[in-house]
C-alpha cells in the first residue's frame, strides 16, 4: 500500500520487519461500517421492517384473491362497466358478505399501497425533510382514505333518496 | 439519478422496476376510486353522473391499462413470495418470471372484450 499518511504508517512496516505501531504509536481507530453510534435511532432496534416485509407478502396473497375478484365482478362480468350504477351498488352492499370483502380490501390494500410508498419515498427521497414531509402527507393521505371509505361502508343508504 | 437504482439490467431488475410503476399507478387509482365511491353519500345522481365517466372510451381504456397493471403486480407479486419462501424459487426465478408473462398476456387477451366492449358496442353504434 503506497497510501501512508503522517498517523498511519502502512502495515508492511519498516525495513526492520517489525510492526512500528506500539503503545506510543497506536494503530489509526477504523469504524465499523454498520456499528451503532449515539446517532443510530432507537427504532432500529425493533423488528418494523420484518413485520412489514411479512405484510407486504401475506395482505399481497389476500389481495390477489380480493381484487382479481372485485374487477371480474365490476369489470369483465355482465356487460363489463355498463352495468355499474347507484342501483349496482345498493345492490351488491346489500349484502353483509360484499360488505365485508370492500372492507377488507380497502384496509389492506391502502396499507399495503402506503408501505410500499413508504419503500419508494425511503430510496429515492435523499434528503431528511423531503423523506419526513413526502411520508407525512402519505400517512395523512391513507389515514383520510381509509376512514373516508370505511365511514361509506358502514353508513352506506339505499334510500338516500 | 439517486446511487443504486440500476442492477444490471436483467429479468430481476426489470421485473422489480414493473412491479414498483405498476404499484404506485395502483396506489393512486385507488385513491380516485374511494373518493368516486364516497359520492354515493351524496346522492345517487352525483354517483351516476361520476361513474359515466368511467363508461368513456378512454377512460374505459385506461381501465384495461388498470386491469394489466394490476394483473402484472398480483401475478409478479406471488412469485415474489415464491422467490422469497420456496428453497428453489431465486434459482427459477427467470423461469417464473415468463410464466408470470405468459399467464399475464393470455389473461390480458380474454379481458380484451370483456373489458372494452362497452366502448366497442358505443362506437360501432349498437
């Protein structure tokens, strides 16, 4: 190594063939690179990332299931987009178990949408302001939808009219 | 462009890039799709009005765009979790990814009409 700077004399030693680094002259301190510092968050020692990476796979496998039959329903079936109306859905709403299936696919996709965003924003969003700011306005933003179309569900009135 | 955004240009990286543009196309339908779904608080009229929207020609082609993403996303998504927790899945997983692409163009191809013969029945005037 020819990269000897005036506090770290390079390994290979001197000509004596003896390390030169001694008490008085101690080798230079490296940091190991993912070595927890006082700057490291405290978050990062639970197991988040985990449970979201495990979410990510088991609301997906629902959700194949949840939404390939929400859009053979509204889409392919019976006439494709023709049919869908106030009637359609009064219909279809009717009924606890469609109910439930909106309901459940609108949580889990709106959550497995907002983590997947929340990926996105951590790659490619350098700076720590526009990371927090872009995060915050997605949280809000799934925090409204998702009440917005749970309170729809729940209050949902056929004879609004 | 941010460090590490490009691996190689291979199946594998292709395939996550689909599965990311696919996934935030997705995530912002679906906020228009609750907020056009809210309307029938308001009165059946406005949902009505909202949904013939939904019936033009173009919009109507954008919901066969919406179907191919979500197609590519859901079917890329389970080999995903075959890469991840099948012993063989990273050793098969180009093989699995023109499966994905198989099954993903013959679905496509039976949703044409489905899908879009609202907007064919329109426009040939029937």
């Amino acid at each position: 190594m020819s990269t000897e700077t005036a506090n770290a004399p390079s390994e290979g030693g001197g000509s004596t063939g003896t390390t030169r680094y001694s008490v008085d002259n101690p080798a230079p301190l490296m940091t190991p690179p993912r070595a927890r510092t006082a700057r490291t968050p405290k978050s990062t020692r639970t197991n988040f990332e985990l449970y979201g990476w495990l979410f990510m796979r088991l609301s997906g496998i629902v959700l194949v299931v949840l939404v390939i039959g929400h859009l053979l329903i509204q889409l392919v079936l019976d006439g494709g987009v023709s049919k869908i109306s106030f009637a359609f859905v009064a219909g279809r709403w009717a009924s606890p178990f469609w109910q439930i299936w909106d309901l459940m696919m609108l949580w889990l996709a709106m959550l497995h949408g907002m983590n997947g965003m929340r990926t996105i924003i951590n790659d490619y969003a350098e700076r720590d302001g526009t990371r927090m700011w872009l995060k915050m306005l997605l949280y809000t933003a799934t925090a409204f939808t998702v009440l917005l179309g749970t309170l729809v569900i729940f209050t949902f009135d056929p004879n609004i009219r | 462009m941010p460090a590490g955004t490009l691996y190689r240009g291979r199946e594998g990286m292709w395939s996550w890039v689909a599965h990311r543009v696919t996934g935030v196309l997705i995530f912002f339908f679906l906020f228009v799709h609750v907020l056009d779904t809210a309307l029938v608080r308001v009165s059946p009229e406005t949902y009505d009005e909202t949904v013939a929207i939904y019936k033009t020609p173009v919009v109507n082609l954008m919901e066969y765009g919406l179907v191919a993403a979500v197609l590519f996303h859901a079917l890329n998504g389970l080999r995903l979790v075959a890469v991840d927790f099948w012993s063989k899945g990273p050793r098969y997983q180009k093989q699995m990814l023109w499966t994905v692409m198989g099954i993903w163009g013959v679905l496509m191809i039976g949703a044409f009409y489905p899908i879009l013969q609202h907007t064919l029945h329109s426009l040939s005037g029937s």
